[in-house]
C-alpha cells in the first residue's frame, strides 16, 4: 500500500510540474508578458518591452547562486555589453521563486547585480510568471527576440556552458549578428545547461 500511495504521489508531482513548466516557446512566437510589470534593482518597475531597444531584445533567466550561473558570469557580462552596443536591449529575470526569502531575495539580487556591475534591469520575476510563460527551466537560459518582439534564438549562451576554453561557436553572439544585419538567424536554438529554476511547490 506504501509504494501504491508513493507512486501515485510521484505522479501527481510530475503533472503539476507538466502543467507548471509547459513546453519551450517555440521560434517565431510572439513574445508572452510582454507588458507584466516587474519590481527591477533600480527600484522600479519595468517590463520586458520597456527593456527592449531598436534591434530587439535579450531576456535571460538567471540568478545569484547557480554555479553555472557564476561559471558564465564573464560570458553574460560580455554579451549582455554586445547586445546593448548592437541596439538590442537586455533584460535579466530571476525566477527562483522557491529562494525568495533567501540567496534569491530582492536584496540579495541589487547586492549581486552590484557586485558584477549589471547596467541592465535584473527583475524579480514573481511566482515565475514569465518563466511559465516562455517555458523557461534552466539558468542561465536566453531568449532573444527582433524588433518586433518575435522569438528568433533559444537557448545557451555558446556551445560550451562547462568550459569557456572550449567555446568553439558563440551562439548568441551569432545570432545577435545575423539579427542585426537583416539575417536569418542560422542556428535558432541549442542546449541550456544550469541549474533548474526553483519554483514554488
């Protein structure tokens, strides 16, 4: 009766979070919460539109603590830098909703972006709203989209998330290049690797 009453829990764990995590939004999509209000480390409240620039705009999901967060803090420094000087505008969420009381505290979000010199909004993405929505699961995760808010990249920030010595193609950095000459983005998604997003149970 024991394992009768662990399997059916099991169960009813991975179909809430089917119904929580929902499919990656796919290439093309229009971009979902374009306009959700979010409490940002400047104190206001922003939108992922508002973030946006003349070429688009690059969403990524990430967070304080994440060791592959911090093992590709140097990367999304640099491409976040790109982004900004190829017209394209950068928004960070964190969406660890799970470690809001805790390393993923309002607080604790302005100290990292402080400490890592962010000039870019770095919001809190309540009860994982946004995350939900774009189907987001991992940080860091990229989403990038044109000018007219449509998904044109999916995906990590190069082809080595593990090893920045065995980078060998920068993924975002193409697309960000091919976005901005007009192109069609020639590799559209690729493997996150990080750690899961924590929302709430």
């Amino acid at each position: 009766m024991k394992k009768v009453l662990v399997a059916f829990a099991a169960i009813a764990f991975i179909t809430t979070l089917a119904f929580t995590v929902g499919d990656p939004l796919p290439i093309g999509s229009a971009m979902p919460k374009a306009d959700l209000k979010m409490k940002d480390i400047s104190g206001k409240e922003v939108s992922i539109k508002d973030a946006a620039k003349e070429n688009g705009v690059l969403v990524m999901f990430s967070c304080n603590t994440c060791p592959y967060v911090i093992k590709n803090q140097e990367r999304t420094l640099a491409i976040s830098q790109y982004a900004l000087k190829m017209k394209v505008g950068v928004i960070l969420l964190n969406s660890n909703e799970a470690q809001r009381s805790d390393d993923d505290s309002f607080d604790a979000m302005k100290e990292y972006a402080k400490g890592q010199g962010y000039k870019w909004s770095y919001a809190v993405d309540k009860d994982h709203q946004v995350a939900d929505a774009f189907g987001a699961n991992r940080t860091p995760e990229c989403y990038l989209f044109d000018k007219n808010l449509k998904l044109v990249y999916h995906g990590a920030i190069d082809d080595s998330p593990s090893d920045v010595s065995a980078v060998k193609r920068n993924h975002l950095h193409e697309a960000i290049d091919e976005l901005t000459a007009g192109k069609d983005i020639s590799v559209k998604e690729s493997r996150s690797v990080g750690c899961t997003i924590k929302r709430k149970s």
